[in-house]
C-alpha cells in the first residue's frame, strides 16, 4: 500500500490509505479530543468535537470519518478550530445539568475533561435541560439521560460489538435520544445489562447501580472473569480491599470492550457476607472455627490414616474447573506424588470430558482447534448444541457480529429457539439427543456430492475409505426420519458447510451431555476434516462452561493422564514426572468423577478431598451423592462458601476467589490467561495452592515451592503443552497453550493444517435411539441448560447480590399448547417428576420450545434440577447425561 | 409488445380523440385542483352532461401549476382553440355546459384562456396572459395536458422517445449528452448531474443503483408532488435513461407517504410499463433490464438528504452519515448509487429526447435549462411555475405572480425552504441562478419560493424557519440539534421581546458553529434563514431587542391593540367579537381595550367598521387613552 503523506499542523506524517485523520493524528502524538469515537466502533462523526482545519480550503472537518488525502494541510489548533470546538462544548454545557459535584462519574468524565482543557467554564448560553430520566427498577444499570450527550456510543456498542438490538435513537431534534423499543424500561427491553454501554459512556449518563464507592479509585487490577469459559478480561477497580466497579478490560482480545452481565456485575459475590473466613471441624455434627494449623493437622491425619489403612486408592480428588492451572497442578501432584493415587477428575468431566476424548481420537489435540478471531471471520458458522448467547456471550457476541455484518452464514441445529435464531441463515431443529445422525448426514450428502475437501482428506487423514462406507444409511430420508429435520435442509445445510472456504463448528452442552456425547464431538471432528477445516482456517470450538474447564485438565487433574494429556499407563511420562517429583507414582488408572461416587457407595473409597466443586448439585442423583459423601470416613472441602456439599464435610478450608490470588487460566481456546491478585484474601481464607502446599507440608510431604512462579516454572518444564508459549512471561500477551511454531509437533496446536500425529483419523460413529426420549408415564423432555444470569451451580451467582435479585428463582419454561393439556397456567406451581426425582417449580409460559419439551435453568441451589436425573454415562468419556431426561408434570396450586 | 406498436396504438387513440365528434374536458383534479373543490365541479360536469344528454370526454388531468385559478377546467370542441375556465364552481358548471356545450356560447366574461389554433372574441391566448408569457415548460410539459394514468397519452407527447434514442448509442454517450446539456441536480445542491454520473458509471461494481428522491419536504413546495401527479412517466423515463447510463437494473423511488395520490399514479404508472415491455427485463427489445421499487418515507424531513434517504430504504433510521464514502462510490447496500431527484429526471428525458443543445439553449452559462418554483406567500398568483433560468426575482414575482396583494409594500422573497434565505427588494432584479442565489446568501434550493410583504416580521420568519428545521434534525451532531434549539430560544425571547444585548452576535456565533459544524445539508444551512436575515434586516432585529418594538407589527408581545378615542363612536361591534372579552364600554360610549385581558387576536381591527377604522396596532410606542369608558364625543 502506498504511504500518504500530509501535513499536521505544521509537520509531514505519512498514513496509510482508509486512515482518518484522527487516526494519523492519535498515532503521530497529536491530541484531537472528541467524544464519540471510539476505536471499537464505527466513526459516525456525531460530536463534531474533532474538528480540524482544511488550511487549503479553510474548511472544517470531522477527523473523525476524513480519510487522508495526499496533500492535505491540516490544522488542529487553528483559532477558527478552537472558536468552534468551544461553542460546541458550551452547547452541550448548556444542556447538561450542573451536578457534577455529585455526579459518580467524577474524574472519569470525558466531558469535564475536555471542557476543562479547552478552558470552558462560563458557558454564557441560555440553560436548556434535557428531559427527565426513566425510572428503572433493575439491579445494574441507572440510567440518566439528563446528562446524555448522545454519542451514540452505546448504541453503537449495543449493534456493533454485543449485536442484541436493545437500544437505538428514537425521536428527532431536541428530542433524541437513545432508547429502547418503545422507550420502554430496561428491564422490559431485549437489553442483557452486559455492561457494554455503560463501560462506553463518557460521561454519566450510564452508571452502574448500587456503587459502593462513588470517587475515582486508584487502584485498577487487570484480571480475567472467573465465570464461563469465554475467558474475558475484566477491570476491577479497587478502593479499601473491596471491588468497586468491574469493567471490560482494555486490551482483552476475548471481550472487545464487552463483558455479560455476570462479568460486569457478578464479581460481588466476592464480597458477601456468606464468604468462609476461617477453617471449620465438625463436632458433633456442628461446624466450630478452627485455626489454619488445626484443621491442616486434622485433614493432614485422616488422609494418611486412611491412606496407611486402606491404601492409596481409598482416596480421591476432586479438582476444580474454577481453580487456576497452577492449583490444579499442585493438586494432582498431591493425589499422585504425595497420596498415591490416581484418584483425581475435576468437573469438566460433567461437560466436556467427550471434547477431550473425541478430538483427542480424531484430530489429536484436546480442544478448540482456533482461536475467537478465526471464528468470527468464518463464511460459515455451524452452531450446535450451544445457546451461546446465554452459556458464553463472548462467543455469542462473535457469532453475532459474523452473521451480521461480515457477511458469514450462520447454520443454527437448537431444538430450541434461542437469540441467535434470528441471526440465522438456516435453523435446523432436531429431536432431542438425534445430533449425530444429523450430523453424519450432511457428511453423507458431502461425501455423496463430492464436495470433500479432496486434497486435504487424502493428504492429511487417514481412514476416509473405511469411515465413508459406514456412512450409507444416513441418507436425507433416513435421517429426516430420526432427527425430524426434512432432508431437503440436510442437504442444504451440508452443502452450504462444504462449499465454505472457512467453515466453523461452535458445540456445547447441548452435544456432550448427552450419553453419545464423545461419538457425536467425532461426528463433528469427522465433518470438519471431510472440508479440510481444522487447522488453517475455520475450525471447531468446543466451549467450555468454566473458567479452567481446559486448564484443569491440561494440568493433568484426570484420572488416566498426568499433566499435558500424558497417559499414566506410559511409563517414559511416569518416570518424567516420578523423577521431578523424587518419589514413586501410581501408574494403575484411577477413579472419574462418577465412578469415584460409586466408589464410596460401595465402601472402596473412603476420603475424598474435594476442591471448589459441589457435587451434591452439580452431579447427577442429589439424594445417591448425598449418601456417597456422608459415608465416607472422611471428607474435606475446599471452597469460598459452605456449600450444599461443604455442609457434609467433616472439615471446611476456606479458599480465597478469584480476585485474591495470582495464576493463570486457560479459556476455551486454549488462550493462557494471568489472573492477578486484586484485593488481600477475605478474612483468613487463603488462596488454593498455598493451601494445597500446605497440606503437603502437614503431611510431611512437603513440596518444594517458595513461590507461584517455582510452580509455573515446573509446569512449564514438564507440560509441552505450555512450553514456549510465554506462559513464564509476566509480559506477554495472547499466550496460546500449543501454539508457536517451535514447539514440538506432538504438543502444539495443529499448525498449518499438520495434525499432531501427523493425520487426522476418521472415525466411524453411529447414531443409536436414546433413553432420554420420553418413555411411558414420562410424556415430556426435559431439556437443562445454562441461564444468562448464573453460573455453575449457582454457588457463586446466587450470592452475588445483584444477580440474585435480577433472577432470584428458578422457573420451568413451557409452552402454552403443552400447558393447556396438563392444565397449568402462567405463575402456577409445578412439580416436575422424572423416574429419578422431583422438584418444584413456577410455570412460566414461552413460544421458543418445540411441542412435548420442556426448559429449566441450572444455578439454582433451591431447585437442584439434577436430581430428576439417574446415573448414567457415556461409555467413553464417563462424563453423565445431563442435558434431558423424561419427565411429567403435577400441578400443585396456583400462584399467590 | 414492441415499442413501435405501442406508439402506433398511442398516435391512433390520439387521433381518434383529436377527430371525434364529441367535445373533450380536462380537468385538473391533483391534490391541489382537489383541494379547491375539482370534486365537486366533476360531480356536476358529470351529472349535467348526463342531464343534457351530450356525450363529452372527461380527462382528469395534472396540474398545470395555476393553483390561484384552480379549480380549472378545459373545454376542447372540435375545431375549436380550447377554453380555460378559472375558478370553476359546480354552478358556474352547469352555467358553461349548458352556455358553451350545449349552446355554442364560450363565455367570454368566465374564461380564463384559450389554447391551440384560432381565436375567440374577447378571450386572450392562455399564453400570451403574463403568469404564463415568460414560463418555459420543460419538466412540467406534460403537466395538466394528459391523463397521467394512461402511458398513450404519454407516449403520443413523444414520451419514450428519450429512452428509444438512449438506448441506440453507448452509455458513455448518453452520459455526454446529460453534461453537454449543462442540467445541475434540481433537488438543491445544484451539482452538475452528467458528473455525478460519471462518478456512479466509474465506480467498479456490477450492482448499481438509480434511485429518485422525491421527499419533497419544504414548507411550501409542491413541484415533486405536481409534477408526480401531473406526469409520473416522465420521471420514471428518466430514471430508465439513467439506469441504463450507468448500468443499473435496479431502482428505487423514495417518496414521503404523505403524497398517496403521487403514489397511486406512480404505481398505475409502473404497472403500465411493464405491460408495455418499459419495464422489466429487455426493455424494448433490448439488453437493458431494470426494475422500480416504491419505498413510502415517513415523513422525516432528514430523508430527503441522500444519505439518510438510502439508509431508511435500507430499513435503517433515516440518518445522515459522513462522506465519502460517496453514494457513487458506496449507496445502497455498499453498492454504487445514483439519486436525482423528480425534476432532475423528469429533464432528463426530455433532454435526451429534444438533444442537449436544445435544453442548454435556456438558462444562464452556469446555470442551464429551467427551474420550477412553487411561488407561495403574498402574492397575486400563487402557482407552480417553470421558468428559463436567469429570469429576474422581478419577473417572476410581479409578472408571473402578479405582484403583491392590497397594494402592499415588497419585504423580502424566501427561497430554498428552511436552507434557504430571505432577500430584500434590492436582489429583485438579480438574475434566479445557482451563483448569484448563493451569493447573496440564499440558495435556489428545490425551488421553494415564498413572497414576504410588508407585515410580516423577519425575526418571525427567521424563527418559522428554524423551528421547522429545528424540529427535523435527526439529532445526530450537537451543533445541529443543540445549536438550532439554542438559537430557537434567542429567536423566541427576541419576538416576545426579551431579546438581550449580545443576542444577534451569539446568533451569529451559534450559526457559524452549526453551519460549520454538521455533518449534513441540513445542519449546514439551517441558520442561513438566521443569518440572511441579520444581514438585510438587522434593523429588525434591533427594534426587537432593544426598542420591544416590531416594526411589522406582527409579534404579539410587541403589539398593543387600542381604541383610538376621537374615533370610536361606540357601536360595540368590537366588544361583542372579542373572544377574550376584553373590550369594556357600552354604547356610545368610548371603547377601552383591556390590555391585560387582550390576546392580541386581531378580532376588533378586523371587524370595527372601515368608516370608523378606530382601532389602531402600535408596537414600542406609547398611547395616550382613558383608563374608563367615556361617553363619545366627551374629552378623556
């Protein structure tokens, strides 16, 4: 491209063509203020703020949306430029009311600040007050439009950044302002309170609610959301030890200037009063407060008496997705190298233990095979079995702004109607738990129709012949009679996949919780290769519901593989680490999540040591895991709360969040992230890995780490996965876990189009009818899923203040046919009965379930939805089906 | 159906017309002639022929842009010069049915006009009257001459005869010919329209679009609508021209909602075409496809600014967004764009079908060809009228517009609508041309053209003005939408008399900040109202500020209605019509008007007997009367 070069005010800088002249400017050092650009959104040239002088013309110009020209002579301080920019800034003054006293924006206001350095204090204009502001009764956001400037800022956020559609102008003149559909409160408008426009405003018209501190804070950590798996960097701003304000992090790759509603607001939980703040022993069936020495010295005995009585796998571990990669690490190397056993899973086993064990089968890399940035400049985009929008927004964001203005199509297979079915170019819904036989469908139709990859199939997988042949029976009719999708979209949908340069895979929940969960990921995986899109361009994304899901298990917190996915059955990986570690290791496959339950039922486990998870809600048969965990000898939770699982515990340590400790988590994509220390540990918990280095310590075992950085340095030695990666780097940015290219073949993320293995195998996978489907007396799905509002088990959520009061109850989502013939109405109570369990809840009417199913959220403690389902386990992946069961409804009474 | 056919079929239906036995009416029944009561009249044109037994052929015509004379009819006999009635009740009807229908007599004393050859006694030639003598009618030439709801009357004036000569030479060509002929965009920006082809045609891309902009918004002006009324096929030719110059197949024609009979004619208009093989794919025979699509606006003044035009057919709130990208380079859907507005177009046909030189042979060096105005205000005639360019202010409003009523001073004339400025009687002889308008501070504009006399007050003009454009700001840029309500409010106290010291400079201040300071035409030029009128009438604006005075005794705060004592005689026909019961006295007794209880309506001036003409208006100055009603004749 060719340089322009034009002269600012006075000096020669060369751009390059498409730049603005504010753009030139703001690099070449030269401040032009303004108040509606910014460098996420489109320039609109509202402000007029940013004006400068054409010297050649003497006219005036928004450098805001002027692109250079060759030539130019412009001027930014000439006396015309700032006669202009004055008048405008007292027009606004004039309209804008005078409390900036006691305005929570204070110092942060972009107003002030340009009215103060261009010296602006009597405006002489005739005060014009703006309308008055809308009551809003919503935990988050406060609105004032008093103080609106209208930069469109937020709107602009709203469509171009997050894509929901809640705001935009309305009325003309005087009048305009932004505004939802009809004008009409937050709370009843599409708006998701993710904060975007508040975190945009510059001034303060957009403010969160509920602000514990009102001035401007001197400490602003940089951190990383402990909420889904997105991975979003996140502000926290600090004043005495408390977290005050959360904003979208200014250099976050993931969030883009936009967190959900649970990154800006959620992060109080931190802060509640239920915070654990001292180590509880249980006496005589009640908690007493203990010192950190006591309780370590307690738990340090019962695990090695029962380890000396019962023997090593009497003992097991449950690790957290929630937890950072260095503490899942530590714990493993306690279950191994200190306990002896093999004994540890963490609870990505609950959802996506299948991504690991299918792609690890297919593509041979455990994971999302590309990064967020690659989703969004897909021509196609397959989502399924994800409502994005609800489980990762930031991935929903992405989606949304493909389809919406990069042109990309968006193949959308939900039973039920979600936020991005609008968005859709075609919506596929299929039966319940039928995705595989979809899926191999379209494979068939591509296979049929000779839109392969053909180049990429023969020179980089192998096993096409064999996996092609198991394919015959999944012709459209065939498949339109399992799924209910005509096959005419099968074929549309498989065609429009195929002939995308870039096509993409986004699955969550809605595939692996299903007991072919691991078969359907090959499905996909087997998809993907068939059009050559794993590796370059495209690829497939598996989501992830916590933080660490993929860290946790990079960290080797899983029963059969030793951190970086090294099989405990190999013996040259056992002696690596045995040999670190100076001591023997188990090398016999331990326990899965499950299994370590079914365990305890039969009195082989008997001490589990369970970390920030709470299984009594999160695992499938509350009534069953309740019975498992009080018949262990003994059991010890760490956790920040007592949760319903604590409460069984015989001792309670309390760990620190998020915000109280250093580490790093590793997102969905496999992007290393720093999680920084933000506030000191609430009262005397402590963060997890010194707990965990302490305990070994108390054992007698003691590990030899002075510091954090001693175990990242092991880590990175001994997980290929996360060697030159700039994991050690407290600079570096966009760390990618397998990524450079000079990482070992074997451990790097799949390069070029090269498979780890060095192909790509193909695997055959056949679809089988599932129990799921509604059976005799059980006439309805039931199908869970994630809710906006929540997280998890609703453990953290619940007692974040703000959430909690947005959405404080659970709810059974229903539509009105099905209503109509079972009798229930709008706000009625229901008991919603499956062959396992039963639980309660409101009846609340929606139009975007098919017939014969039903929706009910997970995160809320009060209505344990698991329960409703038995055990029972994808063979491969031992991870437990969750997603829907069959289920009848009883009517109890009408609301009030 | 091939192009010869249809006008072969069109030049037989002519002639069977023109050589019937029966006698033809045309009559005016657009919005306008509606207006004024053309339903009636048809009614009774209807039922007294059906009465009288005759057989006549009733064509419902446009506009011919006589509105002081609608509602207006025409009466063509054969072998006779046609008759124009002006003013035309249902009973004058019946009167020239039975008078000249039926009885041969054309009635002088009624008629307007005549038209065509030969001459009646005692009726002038329509066009020798002088509110047509100096017009030349080239966008309006079909205009209240053809039924618009049918193509053959169109084609059989030549219609479609731009298209066929189009369509034999090169694109390139057509666009030589659109420059040569000097026509500048009619829609108010005046930029020279072969140009802005040019710009469109060179752009890369296969998707091209052609749009019209008919969201006429002016306060004031009805060309687009007339002409939409009076002759949709000559714009809609137009824009076939202009689609295939540029290579187009696609076409929109934005058109506020507010005109549904333009609307209706537009979609008989369209439908006609197709059925003629005029539209669609293979236009005459030929390569060229091309489709039009009517998108209603809503009524935003905004949307008429092209930009904010093709983000509301878009589908998108109707706002303006910076340039460039220009329409040429990325319009509609990114797509390069070409929007003329409905005068613009309907010129285009004719210049393609009459050739360049001929249309270039009217009008200035700079400014080519005719400009229709819609001539409004204070004035004798007002009308819709087509004038060669570099005609004089004088011309246009004593000749065509017959001057100013009730003997009344000249103030000033509006043009451009609420872009515009007001001119004094000093620019009267200046030549109506883009450069000199502009020169003087006003601008031509889509044509608006409103006559102001000596009782109207500027201020008030200039606040009109703003209100309206303030009102209509999309709200975009904060000089625009803050500025004009800051200005509005100065504009205000000025007219209800709290002008201050320091008002016309801050006036003057905030408009150099809005004109400068927005993104669009209508930001750009909403203080031109302000500032045109500050510059030839600050003494005005003076008298308002700093004597409360208004000089044309129009601001109801600044005037003061009272009963000039040696006057009255007591008659208490003003005490009795005023509505705010105001005016103390009995009879014979001096009237007083309570000054408190006044509104300012006006009510007594106008209804107190010219023979006694006792109520006087001041403003700024003081009155000596009683306090009390006083017997007549008695001294207070």
């Amino acid at each position: 491209m060719e340089a322009i070069t034009i002269t600012l005010d006075g000096v020669e800088v060369g751009g390059h063509p498409g730049m603005t002249i504010l753009d030139l400017a703001r690099e070449s050092g030269v401040d032009i203020p303004s108040l509606c650009h910014d460098p996420l959104l489109t320039p609109i040239g509202a402000c007029r703020i940013c004006l400068v002088e054409d010297e050649r013309s003497g006219r005036l110009l928004a450098s805001c949306v002027t692109p250079i020209e060759s030539g130019m002579v412009i001027n930014t301080q000439s006396p015309k430029v700032q006669e202009r920019r004055k008048t405008i800034i007292k027009l606004i003054l004039a309209s804008h009311p005078d409390t900036c006293l006691v305005c929570d924006k204070g110092n942060q206001c972009e107003l002030r600040k340009i009215a103060s350095d261009m010296g602006v204090g009597l405006v002489g204009l005739q005060k014009i007050p703006l309308k008055a502001t809308i009551e809003e009764v919503n935990p988050f956001i406060e609105r004032d439009l008093s103080k609106c400037i209208l930069c469109a800022k937020c709107i602009r956020a709203d469509h171009e950044i997050v894509v929901q559609g809640a705001i935009d102008y309305i009325e003309r003149g005087f009048a305009s302002k932004p505004a939802t559909l009809n004008d009409s409160p937050l709370e009843n408008s599409d708006c998701t309170f993710c904060g975007a426009c508040v975190a945009i405003c510059p001034t303060g018209a957009l403010m969160e609610k509920k602000l514990v501190y009102r001035g401007t804070t001197l400490t602003n950590v940089s951190t990383i959301c402990p909420f889904c798996g997105c991975g979003c960097s996140i502000n926290l701003e600090v004043k005495d030890n408390q977290i005050v304000r959360a904003r979208p992090g200014k250099e976050g790759v993931v969030s883009r200037g936009a967190l959900c509603v649970k990154g800006s607001y959620g992060y109080d939980f931190v802060h509640s009063p239920e915070r654990l703040t001292s180590p509880l022993v249980k006496v005589n069936g009640d908690f007493e407060a203990v010192s950190w020495d006591e309780a370590l010295a307690k738990v340090a005995s019962e695990l090695k008496r029962i380890k000396e009585t019962q023997g090593p796998n009497s003992l097991a571990l449950l690790g957290s997705s929630k937890c950072t990669n260095e503490e899942n690490y530590l714990l493993q190397r306690l279950a191994r190298g200190v306990l002896g056993t093999n004994n540890i899973d963490n609870a990505s086993r609950l959802y996506s233990a299948p991504s690991i064990v299918g792609l690890g089968s297919t593509v041979g890399f455990p994971g999302t095979t590309n990064s967020l940035n690659a989703l969004e400049q897909s021509e196609v985009i397959m989502v399924i079995g994800a409502n994005l929008t609800s489980s990762a927004p930031a991935v929903g964001y992405a989606v949304k702004r493909a389809a919406r203005y990069k042109g990309a199509k968006l193949l959308l297979i939900d039973p039920q109607q979600t936020n991005l079915s609008s968005f859709a170019h075609l919506w596929l819904r299929p039966g319940v738990g039928t995705d595989l036989a979809l899926v191999n469908g379209m494979a068939r139709v591509i296979v049929t129709e000779g839109l392969l990859d053909e180049e990429f199939v023969t020179r980089k997988t192998d096993n096409y012949e064999v996996w092609s042949k198991e394919l015959e029976k999944y012709t459209p009719g065939y498949v339109e009679e399992v799924t209910g999708v005509p096959g005419d979209d099968v074929v549309r949908t498989a065609r429009l996949f195929a002939e995308a340069n870039l096509a993409s895979i986004v699955y969550g929940d809605g595939i692996t919780q299903h007991l072919t969960g691991t078969d359907t990921v090959i499905a996909l995986a087997n998809l993907a290769m068939l059009t050559g899109n794993v590796g370059l361009g495209g690829g497939i994304f598996a989501l992830q519901r916590d933080c660490n899901g993929l860290g946790a298990c990079d960290m080797g917190a899983l029963p059969d593989l030793l951190p970086g996915y090294q099989s405990v059955g190999n013996p040259q990986a056992i002696k690596t680490f045995a040999d670190r570690w100076d001591t023997d290791l188990p090398s016999d496959g331990g326990l899965t999540a499950i299994e370590m339950i079914d365990h305890a039922i039969e009195g082989k486990v008997k001490g589990m040591y369970i970390v920030g998870e709470n299984p009594v809600l999160s695992f499938p048969n509350q009534s069953l895991i309740k019975e498992a965990l009080t018949s262990l000898d003994f059991l010890v939770v760490q956790d920040m709360f007592l949760t319903e699982t604590a409460k069984l515990a015989n001792v309670v340590l309390p760990a620190a969040s998020f915000a109280e400790k250093e580490g790093t988590f590793t997102n969905f994509e496999g992007r290393i992230q720093r999680v920084c220390k933000v506030i000191e540990p609430i009262g005397d918990s402590l963060p997890d890995w010194e707990i965990i280095v302490q305990l070994a310590n108390s054992m007698g075992n003691p590990m030899p780490y002075s510091s954090l950085q001693q175990v990242k340095e092991e880590i990175q030695e001994l997980v290929p996965l996360y060697q030159d990666t700039g994991y050690m780097d407290p600079e570096a940015k966009d760390m990618h876990r397998g990524e450079l290219e000079k990482a070992p073949l074997r451990s790097r993320r799949l390069y070029k189009g090269q498979f780890p293995s060095g192909f790509g195998r193909f695997s055959p996978v056949q679809y089988e009818p599932q129990e799921e489907t509604p059976k005799d007396g059980y006439p309805l799905t039931l199908l869970t899923g994630s809710v906006l509002y929540h997280s998890g088990t609703g453990s953290r959520s619940s007692r974040s203040p703000r959430l909690s009061e947005f959405s404080p109850e659970s709810y059974l989502e229903i539509g009105e046919p099905d209503a109509t013939q079972f009798g229930i109405s709008e706000g009625d109570e229901v008991r919603v009965v499956s062959p396992t369990g039963e639980v309660t809840a409101v009846a609340k009417f929606t139009d975007v379930l098919p017939e014969g199913m039903l929706f009910m959220p997970l995160s809320f403690p009060s209505t344990p939805i698991n329960q409703l389902f038995g055990i029972a386990l994808d063979p491969r992946a031992k991870t437990p089906a969750l997603k829907a069961c069959a289920v009848k409804l009883e009517r109890i009474q009408p609301r009030g | 159906m091939g192009f010869e056919k249809i006008r072969t079929e069109a030049m037989s239906q002519r002639k069977a017309m023109q050589t019937s036995p029966n006698a033809r009416v045309l009559i005016g029944t657009g919005t306008c002639g509606m207006a004024a009561g053309a339903g009636d009249v048809l009614e009774s044109l209807e039922s007294e022929l059906a009465k009288s037994n005759i057989e006549a052929d009733i064509i419902q015509v446009g506009c011919i842009g006589l509105c002081y004379a609608e509602p207006l009819i025409e009466i063509i006999k054969p072998g006779m010069p046609s008759v124009f009635y002006a003013n035309v009740t249902p009973e004058l009807m019946s009167e020239i049915v039975s008078d000249y229908l039926i009885a041969g007599n054309p009635r002088a004393d009624l008629a307007l006009g005549t038209r065509g050859e030969g001459t009646l006694d005692g009726i002038p030639q329509l066009f020798d009257l002088p509110v047509l003598k100096s017009q030349v009618r080239i966008a309006l030439r079909n205009c209240g001459n053809i039924d618009p709801e049918n193509i053959y009357h169109y084609v059989a004036s030549g219609g479609y005869e731009g298209l066929r000569k189009a369509l034999k030479i090169k694109r390139q060509e057509v666009i030589d010919e659109v420059k040569r002929s000097g026509l500048r965009g009619r829609g108010g920006a005046g930029f020279p329209t072969g140009v802005k082809w040019q710009f469109c045609h060179d752009s890369p891309g296969t998707t091209k679009y052609i749009v019209c902009n008919a969201d006429e918004g002016d306060p004031g002006a009805f060309m687009d609508r007339a002409l939409l009324e009076g002759d949709p096929h000559a714009v809609l030719e137009g824009m076939l021209i202009g689609a295939y110059a540029l290579g187009a197949s696609e076409g929109y024609i934005y058109i506020r909602a507010e005109y549904p009979l333009a609307i209706q004619r537009l979609k008989v208009a369209l439908k006609q075409m197709e059925e003629c093989g005029l539209l669609g794919d293979n236009i005459m025979d030929s390569a060229f496809s091309f489709h039009i699509k009517i998108k209603e606006g809503a009524g935003a003044f905004v949307c008429g600014e092209e930009t904010a035009l093709m983000a509301s057919i878009e589908g998108n709130r109707g706002m303006p967004r910076p340039r460039p990208p220009f329409p040429a380079q990325a319009g509609l859907w990114g797509k390069p764009t070409n929007i003329n507005n409905v005068e613009t177009w309907s010129n285009i046909s004719a210049i393609l079908r009459r050739g360049a030189d001929w249309y270039a042979g009217y009008g200035t060096e700079k400014s080519r060809g005719t400009k229709t105005f819609s001539l409004v205000g204070k004035i004798m005639r007002p009308g819709l009228i087509e004038v060669p360019m570099g005609i004089t202010l004088r011309e246009i409003i004593y000749e065509i517009g017959g001057g100013i009523p009730e003997e009344k001073a000249f103030r000033a004339v509006q043009t451009g609508g609420p872009s515009g400025g007001c001119l004094p009687a000093s620019f009267l002889d200046s030549p109506v041309d883009y450069e000199s308008l502009a020169e003087a501070g006003s601008i031509i504009g889509s044509g608006g053209m409103v006559v102001l006399d000596e009782d109207t007050c500027m201020v008030d003009i200039a606040r009109y003005f703003l209100a309206f454009t303030q009102a209509e700001s999309c709200g975009k840029c904060i000089p625009c939408r803050w500025g004009t309500k800051q200005m509005l409010d100065i504009l205000e106290d000025i007219v209800s008399g709290n002008g201050r010291e320091g008002d016309i400079d801050l006036l003057i201040e905030l408009s150099e900040a809005v004109k400068d300071g927005s993104l669009c035409a209508l930001g750009g030029t909403a203080p031109n109202p302000v500032l045109t009128t500050i510059r030839y009438f600050r003494d005005e604006y003076e008298a308002h500020i700093f004597e409360k005075r208004c000089p044309a005794l129009a601001c109801k705060s600044l005037i003061s209605y009272y009963v000039i004592p040696e006057k009255c005689e007591g008659c208490g026909i003003c005490a009795r019509a005023c509505p705010a019961e105001a005016i103390m006295g009995d009879k014979r007794m001096v009237h007083v008007i309570d000054q408190d209880r006044c509104t300012k309506c006006g009510t007594c001036f106008e209804v107190c007997p010219s023979k006694f003409s006792a109520i006087a208006v001041v403003s700024g100055e003081p009155v000596t009367v009683p306090l009390e009603p006083v017997p007549v004749g008695s001294k207070a």
